[in-house]
C-alpha cells in the first residue's frame, strides 16, 4: 500500500496549475516547426544504443546531414568544438591541399579551376565574413600549388608548386613560386627568381627573418660570383610574320603542323575557293578565294581540331578575313579532351595593353592587323574546338590559323617530324646504332606516341645515340624537356637505366650534359636544361643528343638494357637571353660543371635580401645560408648525382631551434638516413632507429614533441613499431607510438587547443593492436591524455589537408577533402541524447567500445552495454523471427543506466506481457500475456507476424503499440483492450522496427484518436518509407510521422538504432509550468507579512482548541503540512510558505535551481500514475512491471542526484511533512543536494526517504 508522503506526491504531481504560468512558460522555451520537441530530460539521463558510427538530426533531404560529389573537394571550417560545417567545394576533379590566414582572408590552395562556382587556378582567397570566395590577380596560377605560406610582415602571401607562373602571364618568371600582394592585387617573381622543380613546403625559421623551401629541386653554388651572358647574340627566323597582335614571345612559338590532324569546320561557305578551312592553316597567298575561309552565310560555326596524339600547346594565332567585307568578331576556345573553356591573353593592337577573355574574346577587325595572338596555359591537350559567335556583314570567316606550341618540339622518329609553317625545313632526328621503333600508350586516354627504342650490353663502352635537330624559331629563354615513355605501358622497366643527355645551347655556349633516368613507371616529362639557347643559322636548330650514362643504372635483363628515345620539347620562357643557363631541372638533372650542388631545400632572407640572384641558375656564394649545408648534404647523400635524387623530395620542414631543424620527406642518404633528419650544428643527421620506413608528409610541433605523420609502420631498423603517426621526443631522442596507430596514410597534422589533429587516407584509429574506433580520415589525439579522442563529426571519404583557420588561438581549423557524406556526431554506437537550446536536442558520443568491457564514465555512474542474445535466448518454435540488422558499425544493441548503490527495488509485477513468435497450447501467437494471480498465459489478440517491438503507453495494459514484420513488410498496430488496429504508416517493405516507447514533449499537438497530445511515439531501428530516404528513428503523434534521427557506418551505408533507454522508471507525460525565481519571489515578499500573521492567527487558535480532546486520525487520512517546518533562512522560510500557499505545492516536491530562472520538478521520486503492472518480453529480453525498456533502470540518474554516504551530526524530528525523522550519528544517503538548504536522502535500514536540514549532515 502507498505510504502518506507516496500519496501526497502523487497528488501533487496531478495538480493543473494557473494559465499565465503556460503562457509564460512557452514563451521561455519557443517552439521549433523543423522536429518534434521531445522532453528527453523528464526521462532522466536518455540514451540511444545501435549500429552505427556516426549520427544527426534528420534533415529535409532523406538522408545525411550533407552529400557531396566526392570527385571535388570540400572545404570544412571545424569549430573548436569538433563541429563541421561546409563552406565550398572545387570543380569535379580538383584538390585542396594547403591553406594560411593573414587579415581577413584565408587563402586556400591547391590544384583546382574553381572553387563554389568562383573561377580561380589553384589558389583563392576566402572571407570568412562574408562567406565569400575570390580570384586572386590574373585568375590565379598556371599550375599546381602545394604550400602557402602567410607573410604578417610584409602582407603578402608566398606560393610554392609545381607551376610557372601567374596565368595571366608567366613573363620573368623562373618557375615554382611567386608571391602575391594583398593590397595591390598583384603578383611577382620572387627576389631569386623561382627553383627549379616543384615546392613542397614553405616555412620561417624560428625568428621568421627567412623562409625555408622544400621540394624536389636542384640548386648550384660557384666560387666567386656569376655575371649575366652578355655575350649571346639574339637569331630569330626572318620569315615568321610580324603583327600588331603579336608580341615577341608568341612570335617566337613555332605553330605546330597540322598536315596530319583531323580539321572539320561547319557549316561551311558554298562560295568557290572559301569552303575549305585547310587553306587558312599557313596561307601563301592574299586574303580571298584559296586563302580565305567563309562559313555559311549568317550561322554560327565551330572549327575543330584534333591531334589524336599528346600536343603541349601555348596559343591560338587567328587572323581576320576582310574580302567582300566579312569579318569574326567575337569567338572562343576550348581545350579537348578536357572540354574546358581556356582563359586566353592576348595584347590589344597598337598598344602595350594585355587583356585576358575566355566566353566571349573579340578578334580585331583592323585590317591594318594581320593576326592576332592569343596565349593560354592548358596541360597536355589533343585538340581544340573553337566557336566563332559573332560576326561582321553576312558570317564569320578566317584568313589564318594556327595552334601555337609552348616553344619548339622534334620527335626521335624522323617520319613524325613535318615542316611547320614558316621553317626552313622541318625539324629531325638520326640514330647511330640499332634503334627499332614502338608505339605505346599515353597517359592520355585513346592515345598512343611512337618511339626508338635500342638495346644495349651491360658493360658495353659504346653505346646507340639518338641526336635531335630541333627547328627553334627564335633564341630566348627556355627550359628543354626529354620526354621518357612509362616503363609499366612498355613493360620494360627491369632492364630500363640511365642516359646522359647533352645540349648544344649555340652561341658560343659550351655544352651541357645532363644524366636523367629513364626507369620512371609512368610517361615523364624530365627536365634537362634551363637557360638560354640560340638556334643556329640557317636552319635555326638546337642540337640535342641522348646515350647510354657514363655511369649507367639498374642491373638490366638478360644482359642488355634498353634505352628509349621519344620526343624533345622546348618551352620558351622568355626572350631574353642575357641569363647563364643549367642544366638542372626537376630531380633529374646533373651538371658537368664543377659547381658545387644542393638538394631539397633553399633558405631565402626575408630581411636584407640580396639582389640579381636565380636560384635556377648558378647561384652566388655569398648568398649561401647555414642550411645550404643541408642542401649540400642532401645531395651528396643521396649519390651526388642528379639520377640519385630521382624520386627524392622533402615535404615538410620543422624549425626547431636556430641550430636545429628536421626534415621530413622521401630520401634514402648513403649513411643509412631514411624519409627523416636533422640538421644541426651544421651538419646533416639521422633520428633514433635511422628515421623511418615509408613517406614523410607532414611534422608538427609540441614542445619537445615532433609529431611525424606519414605512410610507414616502423622505424628504419624495424625496432619499433609506428603505424603512419609517431611522436620523437626531441630531448631523449626516442620515438613512441599513438596508441596503435592509425590504419591508413597520413596527409596533414596540425594543431588546436592541446590536440593532434590528424587527416589522411585512414579509416580507423588503433587504440590497441586489437580494438579500434572509427575516424574516416580525420582523428584528434588527447595530448596531455595520451589518448585518441572523437574528432566531432563523422566524415566518409579520403580528407587531404588541415589547417589552422585563423592566426589569433580560437582553436578553429579548416579541412578538406574528397568527402561523399558527413554526419554532425562520430559515435561508435551509443549516444546521450537531452534537452538543447531552442527545444532542439542535444547529442553527445559516448565512448562505448565492443572490446567485452565496461566503459566507466565516472566512479559511480557506468554504462552497462550488452548484446540482446546475452539477455535471453529466442524461442525456437513457431514462426521464426526476422534476422537481427546487419551490423557495418560498431553495434550497441542494449544499455541500462546503473548507480552503484546498495539499495534495490522489488518489481510487484502482476502481468508479464511477452512478444515474439510463441507457441502457446500448440498455436503459434505472437503476443501472449501471463497472469500471476492464475499463473497461465492467454494469447494477446492476433496480429499479421510476428513482434519485433512492443510498446506500453504509460504503463496502460489496454494501450499496447506493437511492431514486427510479414511478408510484405513491416507492421505497427494499436491495442485498445480489446483489439488490435492496423497503423497505416508510410514505411517501406525493407524496415525494421527494433522499439517502441511513448516519449514526454515539450510542446503538446492535437490530440490523436490513440496517442494523447503530450506524448508521441518513438520507433526505432532501420527504417525507409514513401516520403524519406533512411532514418534510424522517428516519432508518430497518431496521424504524422516525422523522421528523427539518421545513423551511418563508417562507410556511409545507413546504420540504425536498436535500444533507447532512460534512468528514471517512471515519469510524468504532463508538462510542468512554474514561475520564474524572480516572481516567486515577489510574490514571497508581498505575501510574506501575511503569512506571518497568519501563524501567529495560528497559534492563538491551537491554544483555544488545545483543550479539547485530542482528535484520533485513521491511517488513510491525510495529514496537512505541519506549521513547524524549519528552513534555516528567513528568505527560504518566506519561499516554503509561499510555495505551499500559492501552488499548493509540499517542499519536498521542488527545489530551486542555483543560477535558473525556473522551479524544476524533481523526478528522482517514482510516479504512480498508470499504476497498471505489467511487464514486457520485448525481442526475446524479459523487464519487469512497468518498465519501458529492453533493459530497465534499477533506479534514478542527475546531475544532482549524487547517492553518497552521511551522517547525521544532530537530531532531527521530522514532524514536517515529507521530512525524514534523524537520530545523531545515523547513516543516511543522500540523494539528491540539488537545494543547499534542505537535502533529500534515504534511510536504508527502514528504506525510507525525506527531506532533511542539510546543515544537520555531516
């Protein structure tokens, strides 16, 4: 039977309070029209246990948070709080790998054409402000950019790749970086001109007086100081044409031949001696019939051209026809086969103007301009396609076209090799020795390149020889390229070597030899010289001879060793000739000079820098630098050779100290060094264990912590293992693991608020070599804690690059990556789930693991995680159950909230309710109730199949919510005691429904038939339906249902939720409204002198009737709150009396929140509201009466709920109601010290509990 306070709670808790205090209450909380507002904290502490790893609210689309075109990039501001939230991503293809902030900008780079739909070449800056991307000056670069760094001194920002220069124009450019200014929009070669291969790393020193390069480039130093080459004569061909529309440079660019290319134009004229556009390629004659091409008369035309084979090409030179008044005027170009419309840069004729266009480029119709060029920066193409839009009188027509090369070209194979327009002859090749000739496959799809190739003895003194005569139309500035067929497409690459190129630069220039490998996998382009050549006359060519290396590599097949010839190119840099040339290019190239040579890394003063030096060329000897050392150290390691460097580079650079500094990349040095050294006290060293066994990619800083990321699993000498991640403590020279590791490369490391964060191509973080968690490339390591932590969100796809967002320490990052989905919570399947802002909820990951093991999450208070067949087995007759859902993620399939405490409560249960497939009397039933009374079961109405989730409605047996599945899918029906109904919900076949439970609101709804308007119904598992795509839950309110939550595996396959638990075992569907503090007070203080009188009227009133005979009361009757309450403060006094006077309210049933604006209910005590017992075997796992739950709470959870051991220091009646009678020195526990002067706590030995002066508990 209920005890006298049981009753009185009970009655309190019924009470429906004044209509202001509703009013005022929804005020305070709003509403959300997005989700239903479920009241997850009147259940107390609510969890969510599935499959999955990773969670979010539902959204609108069906599916995860976000979707993206995995083929682009995306770019994510993190929060310091782990969340993401995407701010743009790149074209299809695209890739963003580095990234600084100066001002209010950040600058993202990388290899992309645009970023959230903002045309921009591989760098763009981004306002955070206004969320806003923009094109740097010029568009931005004409290549790849992989570092960036931000100069606040200077405001300018330092770029750092595998490009030339800015697109707009390259001129004066020495390649691989360039500095661009803020304030200006403008860009610049750096103070040394550029390197002579691609830049990996930029980085200050310690005191940022200098920046240090990293990457794969050669540097020369002489003794003493080189002197421009004053010395060499310019030679152009005399018979190249000259225009208005023309520069020097474009003039220079010999057209490539397209005698043996396919050229359609369409539509065409029908005009005699106009229709064929083959007569406009290098024209002979005036502008008219069989010079002139006409298309058909007032149609847009397009003229296509295609090589079917690799062309690099530079330009377009177009010029106009003026016969019978017909001119182009507007047109455009676009490259095949990427189909990208080029940004073409062209001089506006008579003057020194230079204008970019692409969409829309005018063609001059001054007849005075005989053609103009347009130059434009494309990677290897096939072909062009260009449209001519707009014309002049009645269609558009050409006198001239051509495609321009990048500088000159000649093929080993003398029969490719035709006479371009305005040569004296065409360009050759010859071949002493036995050369046969091989078609192969590009790297280009659907196109092939035809070669010489030569077998040669191993040992042998002479050796075969191809010797290049390249038509070079003009002397300039250019790099010289030896093109190197892939050994996989010609499966050869065991018996490849080296061969030594040699260069006959002209002008009384010596020759220059270069030794280049040719055991490259994939076609490459190498870089063999870079300086000035001057063709000779008449024939103006450049002589260029490949052989067997003096010193050849590899051990070759069979005795032999094959040499390949292909093409040579020579891209024209600049007219200019007056520069020293090398032969240094990429990490190819050898000199035979007696320069002195450095590898990998170039230190550039930012303070007092010095003028007139090229670090392409030979660089002067009093520009070295203490880490010139390294770089010469560098290349000596590595075999002091240019064919030893191949493949080498340095990729991250870590200032330690102004002695010390590590780098990290891909290098093998002789004294056994391997991917990572330090350079200190002016020499080059290895790290513990050697460095280790696979790519370094990126190194941060902690302290005297080096954190190294890469591709390796072990240092060097195999002594230690280390997957992709390791810190090296600088100061005991030791390297240590990060937990296990991580199961997949690493691309970036960078730093925010104590923590690690680490990105790559990783699926797992390795707590042990056993367990693990998901972190789909993106992880965050507890420094202090030595731990793997959640990173914040779930993110599916490879993430590239991590950067810090801004200077100041905010603890903000921006990542990015080929990411096809994100979810806003990581969690391997168990979650807490409570009351947010704005009526949302609130997520938190709990650090539940698989591993058989208890995750405690404080001393007291743990989680009991389970697999549902460890709670009772399934029975095996009857119509069989649907399989469990496969589980892709970590999988949580039960949980209970447990304190640990000595008391437990004794279930009265009446009826036992079990779900299934059963077989009862020999009948298959799918519900089935026993009563205790006549011990026997009865079968519970008849339902389709048979019951995957069973729901009580508030402890009403004759309110019943069942779910399972038939044959044509999934089911949910009501039972109102006396039947079951048929919910017509709009799931698919494929659901699974795992549970039921009936939910607390925030906000009511209209009242349904079935589901009263305070409450809804939760359903959860894997579920699809007509209007949403996949959730793991949602809520019905009788007529609606709303999709909840959605779940995901690390993979992005749809997860699901099995088990939703809470702490306290009963609770209140009917929402509470309470006043504020501050009005409650108020009314205390107005009503507090009343009350006063009160008592005194009171007690003059007790002393007239205490003479009469004592009344006796029966046990039923209800004592009324005593006058002898004793809170130990006036203004607590004044606020218990106005409690019970305006809200009729015991104190025992509320306490006031420290620093809130509301009386909360205290739920710790148990409602007896639908106090129907029952019990319920849900999916095979047996709860006892009235528990909502798969697995039940023993008892109750809160923040204020703290079950400690006291005692009583004095005596304490307890006459009060609701207050618990002490005895000095007995042993209590107190539940719950929410309000500091009373506390409420139990006495275990009589099991009974009350309110207490807190001041009385020691």
């Amino acid at each position: 039977m209920p005890s006298t306070n049981q009753r009185r709670w009970a009655r309190h808790r019924h009470r429906r309070y004044p209509q202001i205090i509703a009013v005022l209450t929804s005020f305070v909380l709003g509403t959300n029209a997005a989700l239903p507002q479920v009241d997850f904290d009147r259940m107390g502490k609510v969890a969510i246990a599935g499959s999955f790893a990773g969670l979010d609210l539902y959204s609108s689309d069906g599916g995860p948070s976000a979707s993206f075109d995995a083929t682009t990039s995306t770019i994510f501001l993190r929060s310091a709080d782990g969340g993401l939230s995407p701010i743009g991503s790149t074209n299809a293809g695209g890739s963003v790998v580095a990234g600084c902030s100066l001002g209010d900008s950040f600058y993202f780079a990388g290899s992309f054409s645009s970023v959230s739909g903002q045309n921009a070449a591989n760098i763009v800056s981004y306002n955070p402000s206004t969320s806003k991307f923009t094109a740097l000056a010029g568009g931005g670069l004409d290549g790849a950019v992989e570092a960036i760094y931000c100069d606040s001194s200077s405001k300018s920002v330092w770029a750092g790749g595998a490009f030339h220069g800015p697109s707009s124009g390259a001129s004066g450019y020495s390649g691989s970086v360039a500095v661009y200014t803020p304030s200006s929009n403008s860009w610049a070669p750096p103070g040394f001109g550029g390197l002579s291969g691609p830049v990996m790393s930029i980085v200050s020193n310690t005191d940022s007086s200098s920046l240090l390069f990293g990457g794969s480039f050669l540097t020369s130093y002489q003794s003493g100081s080189t002197t421009p080459n004053n010395n060499v004569t310019s030679v152009s061909n005399p018979n190249v044409p000259q225009s208005s529309g023309s520069t020097p440079f474009s003039s220079s660019l010999v057209p490539f031949p397209l005698g043996g290319a396919e050229i359609t134009a369409g539509p065409s004229s029908s005009r005699a001696g106009l229709g064929d556009i083959n007569a406009v390629l290098c024209p002979s004659g005036e502008d008219g019939p069989g010079s002139t091409w006409f298309g058909r008369e007032g149609s847009y035309n397009t003229i296509i051209i295609r090589n079917f084979q690799a062309m690099t090409a530079r330009g377009i030179r177009l010029g106009n026809t003026f016969f019978d008044g017909q001119s182009t005027t507007v047109f455009c170009v676009t490259s095949i086969p990427d189909n990208r419309v080029l940004t073409l840069r062209y001089n506006v004729p008579g003057s020194s103007e230079t204008r970019t266009c692409s969409d829309e480029c005018p063609l001059s119709t001054d007849p005075s301009v005989a053609f103009q060029d347009f130059v434009f920066e494309a990677d290897s193409i096939t072909g062009v396609l260009i449209n001519l839009k707009e014309w002049a009188k009645d269609g558009v027509g050409l006198h001239l076209l051509q495609l321009l090369s990048d500088g000159s070209f000649a093929s080993a194979v003398s029969s490719d090799n035709t006479s371009p327009c305005y040569a004296p002859g065409p360009s050759n090749a010859h071949a002493t020795g036995s050369w046969s000739q091989a078609t192969v496959n590009t790297d280009i799809p659907a196109t092939v390149q035809t070669v010489l190739t030569s077998n040669v003895a191993v040992g042998s003194t002479t050796s075969p020889s191809v010797t290049w005569n390249v038509y070079t139309s003009a002397s300039g500035q250019y790099e010289v390229y030896l093109n190197v067929p892939g050994c996989i497409n010609m499966q050869d690459c065991d018996s490849r070597t080296s061969v030594d190129v040699t260069i006959n630069p002209g002008g009384s220039m010596s020759p220059v030899t270069t030794t280049v490998s040719e055991q490259n996998p994939q076609d490459a382009e190498v870089l063999v010289y870079k300086g000035p050549l001057v063709p000779s006359t008449p024939d103006y060519t450049i002589t260029v001879r490949l052989a067997l290396a003096a010193n050849p590599t590899g051990q070759g097949v069979g005795g032999q060793y094959t040499l390949v010839a292909g093409r040579v190119m020579m891209k024209l840099i600049s007219t200019d000739t007056s520069s020293n040339g090398t032969s240094t290019g990429g990490s190819n190239g050898t000199a035979t000079s007696n320069s002195r040579r450095g590898f990998g890394i170039y230190e550039w003063p930012l303070r007092n820098s010095p003028s007139n030096v090229n670090a392409t060329g030979i660089i002067p000897n009093e520009t070295e630098t203490s880490l010139t050392t390294a770089a010469f150290n560098l290349y000596s390691g590595l075999g002091n050779s240019t064919s030893s460097v191949f493949g080498a580079r340095i990729e991250s650079i870590v200032p330690y100290t102004s002695d010390k500094t590590f780098l990290g990349g891909r290098f093998t040095l002789r004294d056994g060094t391997v991917n990572i050294a330090q350079f200190t006290s002016g020499a080059l060293s290895a790290l513990a264990n050697q460095g280790l066994n696979g790519v370094v990619s990126s190194m941060v800083l902690y302290g005297s912590t080096l954190f190294v990321g890469g591709s390796f699993n072990s240092t060097a000498d195999n002594s230690v293992s280390l997957r992709n991640i390791a810190a090296y403590n600088v100061g005991s020279n030791q390297w240590s693991a990060l937990g296990g590791g991580l199961d997949g490369p690493v691309s970036s490391l960078g730093l925010s608020d104590g923590h690690l964060s680490v990105v790559g191509n990783f699926t797992r973080t390795l707590i042990t070599s056993s367990a693990a968690l998901n972190a789909a490339g993106l992880a965050s390591w507890n420094i202090a804690g030595g731990r793997w932590t959640n990173s914040g969100g779930l993110l599916v796809g490879k993430i590239s690059s991590v950067f810090n967002a801004t200077t100041s320490n905010d603890n903000k990052q921006y990542i990015s990556g080929s990411i096809s989905m994100y979810l806003k919570y990581g969690a391997d399947g168990a979650a807490s789930i409570s009351n947010g802002e704005s009526g949302q909820p609130a997520i938190t990951p709990l650090g539940a693991r698989l591993d058989g093991s208890t995750v405690s999450t404080s001393e007291r208070k743990r989680w009991l995680l389970s697999r549902r067949d460890i709670l009772a087995p399934r029975q095996s007759a009857g119509t069989p159950l649907p399989d469990d859902e496969a589980a892709p993620a970590p999988s949580v399939l039960g949980g209970v909230f447990w304190t640990n405490t000595t008391t437990s409560r004794q279930s009265n249960a009446e009826i036992l309710l079990a779900a299934g497939s059963l077989n009862l009397a020999g009948s298959t039933v799918y519900i089935a109730a026993y009563t205790s009374q006549n011990q026997s079961w009865t079968p519970v109405g008849t339902l389709p199949g048979p019951v995957t989730a069973l729901g009580v409605n508030d402890r009403n047996q004759s309110s019943l919510f069942a779910a399972g599945q038939t044959s044509s899918g999934a089911f949910v029906s009501h039972w109102d005691g006396s039947q079951w109904t048929s919910i017509d919900l709009p799931l698919s076949a494929s659901s699974n429904i795992t549970q039921l439970e009936l939910v607390p609101l925030q906000e009511d709804h209209e009242s349904k038939s079935i589901i009263e308007s305070n409450r809804m119904l939760w359903i959860s598992g894997s579920l699809s339906g007509s209007n949403f795509t996949r959730a793991s839950s949602a809520l019905y309110d009788g007529q609606n249902l709303y999709p909840y939550l959605v779940t995901s595996s690390a993979s992005g396959d749809a997860g699901s939720i099995s088990s939703f638990f809470h702490s306290f075992s009963t609770f209140d569907f009917n929402r509470r409204k309470f006043l504020a503090v501050g009005v409650v007070i108020l009314i205390s203080i107005a009503l507090g002198a009343g009350i006063v009188f009160l008592l005194g009227l009171i007690g003059i009133l007790w002393a007239l009737f205490s003479r009469r005979d004592d009344r006796s009361f029966g046990q039923d009757t209800v004592v009324e709150d005593d006058d002898s309450v004793r809170p130990s403060s006036l203004l607590a006094h004044v606020n218990a009396a106005a409690r019970n006077t305006i809200l009729g309210t015991p104190k025992n049933d509320y306490y006031v929140h420290k620093g809130e604006d509301t009386i909360v209910d205290d739920h710790a005590r148990p409602s007896t509201a639908g106090s129907q017992p029952a019990a319920i075997m849900a999916g095979g796992a047996v709860t006892a009466a009235g528990e909502h739950n798969a697995l039940t709470p023993v008892t109750t959870t809160d923040e204020h709920d703290v079950n400690r051991p006291a005692h009583a220091r004095y005596s304490f009646d307890g006459t009060g109601e609701g207050e618990l009678p002490l005895t000095s020195g007995q042993q209590v526990v107190v539940l719950n010290d929410q309000d500091p002067t009373w506390w409420f706590v139990r006495d275990n030995a009589t099991q009974r509990e009350g309110i207490v002066p807190s001041a009385y508990l020691a």
